[in-house]
C-alpha cells in the first residue's frame, strides 16, 4: 500500500550513504551550473561530495550509483526516497535523464580537481545525445581518472522516451485535452446512461501519468491557467494531474499513480445528477439546493460501485469521490456516524480540489483568488482540513510563483514563469520566458533562468520583483506557456 512508502526505515546504511550522495552530489552539479570551478561555494560543495565517497568507499569499498526507470539502486540496494528528500532526487533524475546517463561508479578515491573535472563534464553534456556516456568515458581516459566510471541510461521499449522537450509539451498537451474530451463524453454517456469507456480514461491516465513523469512542468502549467470558460471538465482533468503529480512527490508507486490519477478524474462525477440549474446557479444557494449540492460525494460513490467492472480500482475511486469533502478532521461532509481516518488518495485528492476549486473563476467564485493567497488558506488550515504533510509537499510544488505566472524582474522586464525548479532553495527563481512589446502585441522571448549568477557582480543576474494579472496587460498566458 502507498501509505508504507512514507514511512521508511532510514536505519539501513546504503540508504543513508545513497541518500546522502544523491543530495551532495546533485548540489554541486547544481553549484557547477552556476558558478565556475574556481568558486569558494564550488571548493565547499566539492569537499562535501567527497566526504561522502569516501564515507561509502571506507563502508562499502565501492559506490556504484544506478537509474532503472524511474528507481534509484545504490550498491545495488534499491534507495526508497522520504518525502522530504524527494524534489532532490526527481531533480537529479531530470538532470541524468537528459543527459541519457544512468551510472555512476566509483572505485576507489580521487581528488578535488578531478571530482571538478567530472562534475563540469556533465553540466556540459548535450541534452539527449546517447552517446554523451562515451564522451565522458573518452574524456576521463585522457585525464588519467581511472576511478570513476559512468554509463548510459537504460532505456525500456514500454517506456515513452521524448526526443526533445518540444515534443514533450506537444504530447503532454495532447494528454490534457484528450483528457478534457474524455470527461465530456462521460459526463453525456452517465446523462444517457450509457457505460463508460472505462479502458479509455485507464489508458488516458497512464499516459498522464508518464508525462507527469517525465516532466510534469506542461501539465501543471496547463492545469494552473485560470482563463478557460468549461470549469467543470477542466476542474476534473486539473484534479487528476495535481493528484498525480503530488502523489509522485510522496512516493507513490507509478503503477498507483494512474489509479489515483482516475480517482481524481471521477472525484465529482456525482454532479453529473445534480441539475444544471443548481450547478450553474450565480445567487446564493438555499439550504434545499445546498443539501442536494453536498449529497454529491454519496451520488458519486453510487455511480462508482453500480460500475461492476472496475474491479480493484472501484475501491480506490470511491476513496477520491466519497471523502473529497470530509476534511481531515472529519468536520467536512457527508457527516460520519462513525470516525474513520481519511485515506492517502482521499487526503491528496481533497488537496487538489480545493486549489482547483479556489484558483480559478467560476459561477458562484468571479474572483478567482491568486493562488499565493490560496496556499496561505490552505497552510492556515492544515492539520484541519489538509493533511499537514501533504499541504507541504503540494505547496512546494505550485510554487511562490506557480507556471504560467506573469512576473516583472527587476531588470524591467516582463515574464511567464514556464519552469520551476525542484528544488526548495531555488523556489523564487524558475524559468520565465520574456515577453515584450512590439508591433501592436506581446512577443515571446528567451526563456531565461533566474538561477543565472551576475557576472562580476555578487547575486544573480535577475530576480522576481512582483507578479502581475495577465488580465490588466491583455496577455494569454497560455499561448506563451505551450
Ligand atoms: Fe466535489
Ligand atoms: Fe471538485
């Protein structure tokens, strides 16, 4: 069961050194995009990398680091990753992905300049060249350092391996509104009460689920654009993608997420037989209507257990539809007679709803809230409503400025955030793409990174000075972001 991975046992050592070296060594492939090699902070992340070789050297007598799809092995021990040290390792994934390396071997000690050495090497590799192991390989022989080792990223003929990231956007854009279409069909066939295309919405979620894998930046940017007029089918898609991508940072198996991806998209199918007239109604509700309003997650679990074959997913689907309502502290409705704890894809799917619900305009919500103001709500009552763990992990991973944000920096320009950084110290500087002026209409820009050091100067080269609405400029955001 899910729940098991987040509570792992750190005791084991192999885990504790993988742990560490992933951290260490991530940090100054990091540094070294950054910085140059004479750096002191370059020096310092150096020195630290090196200390843990040599502590797993000295333990093991060998550190041999291995990416098989998405798991991580040290010394041939599957390293099971906590919560809190997840960004790091999906981070460092991207990183060795792109640069199709997935080994790591080193055998005996070696000096500052030459961990340097290796470090530059891959900060300089193309992305997606499959020979980039080679190069390495060639270059370290000329080098003289016979320590190390790297090789290639396996690959798997079930895997869906993007060739640039052009092409992924394109198919993770492909995955929203499919996903999109697909909602409207079920909503009209449990209208015409005919069956649902169960294989359909499985094989749909797979597919959302590899994307979110693979990078989940284009999903997540397309489920925080606030401007689409049909809220109802893009809340269940956006339900669906901030659920899986969430579940992904906690460690839930893939083979879980595609379920908890579904669970997310069925969460309020029971509004399918609320009427239209409720649903889109723009006064107040009356205690009748809002009765009927809250009967939805009951409705929705009916239609879910009368769907025979669901097999072993119906269980889980019920989970998402019944408790999105309930809160964590149970003060939510339907009203229990009984306590029971909420489950793991019930406490991430209430998590998405409520963002989703907040974050975007609707009939009875004109103004959509920004969602820094969101996050605050949602920090303000966790361990109320919202599983605290969880409220932390989602926090982190919309961000201070979600994608798709419009920004001023403080060199006067205006951008869109496209990418946000793994990691929670680089949270305030992702990616923008510069927009600017010209001939009538906003133009697209370099995507420049926020992490870019100032040179000859101490700090960065641009920082976020305020964020801005798109609506005041006239701007689409989505036309910049895919
Ligand atoms: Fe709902
Ligand atoms: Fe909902």
């Amino acid at each position: 069961m899910p729940e098991e991975k987040l509570t792992i046992d750190h005791e084991n050592l192999p885990t504790k050194l993988g742990i560490e070296f992933v951290t260490k060594f991530y940090r100054l492939f990091k540094g070294a995009m950054i910085y140059d090699r004479r750096n002191v902070v370059i020096d310092r992340l150096t020195q630290e990398c090196l200390q843990v070789i040599h502590d797993t050297l000295q333990a093991e007598g060998n550190l041999y680091f291995k990416i098989v799809r998405d798991n991580f092995f040290f010394n041939n021990i599957r390293v099971i990753v906590k919560a809190d040290r997840y960004p790091i390792f999906k981070a460092f994934w991207q990183e060795m992905r792109r640069r199709r390396i997935g080994e790591i071997e080193f055998s005996a000690e070696m000096g500052p300049e030459n961990l340097k050495d290796l470090i530059y090497l891959f900060t300089g590799l193309e992305e997606n060249n499959e020979s980039n192991y080679l190069y390495i390989q060639k270059q370290l022989e000329c080098r003289n350092i016979e320590s190390v080792h790297v090789d290639k990223l396996e690959s798997f003929k079930d895997e869906d391996i993007y060739i640039d990231s052009e092409d992924q956007r394109r198919y993770s854009k492909g995955v929203y509104f499919k996903a999109i279409g697909l909602v409207k069909e079920v909503v009209e066939s449990i209208h015409q009460q005919k069956a649902l295309n169960i294989r359909k919405a499985k094989r749909l979620m797979q597919n959302a689920v590899n994307a979110v894998m693979q990078d989940d930046s284009t999903l997540l940017g397309l489920a925080n654009i606030k401007n689409y007029d049909e809220y109802t089918f893009n809340h269940s898609v956006n339900v669906a993608i901030y659920a899986i991508a969430l579940g992904q940072r906690i460690g839930i198996p893939k083979k879980h997420l595609s379920h908890l991806g579904m669970a997310g998209l069925f969460h309020d199918i029971g509004k399918t037989k609320i009427p239209k007239e409720i649903l889109n109604k723009t006064d107040k509700l009356s205690p009748e209507e809002w009765s009927m309003m809250r009967f939805h997650p009951v409705i929705g679990t009916e239609i879910i257990m009368r769907m025979k074959e669901w097999g072993e997913l119906s269980t889980r689907m019920i989970n998402g539809a019944f408790e999105h309502h309930l809160r964590y502290d149970l003060t939510g409705y339907p009203r229990l007679t009984r306590k029971k704890k909420i489950t793991l894809f019930g406490r991430i799917i209430t998590i998405a709803d409520f963002y989703d619900a907040l974050v975007r305009p609707r009939v009875y919500n004109r103004f959509p809230y920004v969602s820094e103001k969101i996050l605050g709500i949602m920090l303000e009552r966790s361990g109320k409503d919202f599983d605290p763990a969880i409220v932390k992990v989602f926090i982190n991973m919309i961000g201070v400025f979600p994608l798709g944000t419009l920004v001023l920096l403080n060199t006067n320009e205006m951008g869109i955030v496209t990418q946000i950084h793994e990691d929670t110290e680089l949270i305030d500087r992702p990616k923008v793409c510069l927009i600017y002026y010209s001939d009538g209409e906003y133009r697209r820009g370099n995507v420049v990174d926020l992490r870019e050091a100032d040179q000859g100067a101490e700090g960065f080269k641009r920082s976020i000075v305020k964020t801005l609405d798109p609506n005041e400029y006239n701007i689409n955001v989505a036309e910049f972001l895919i």
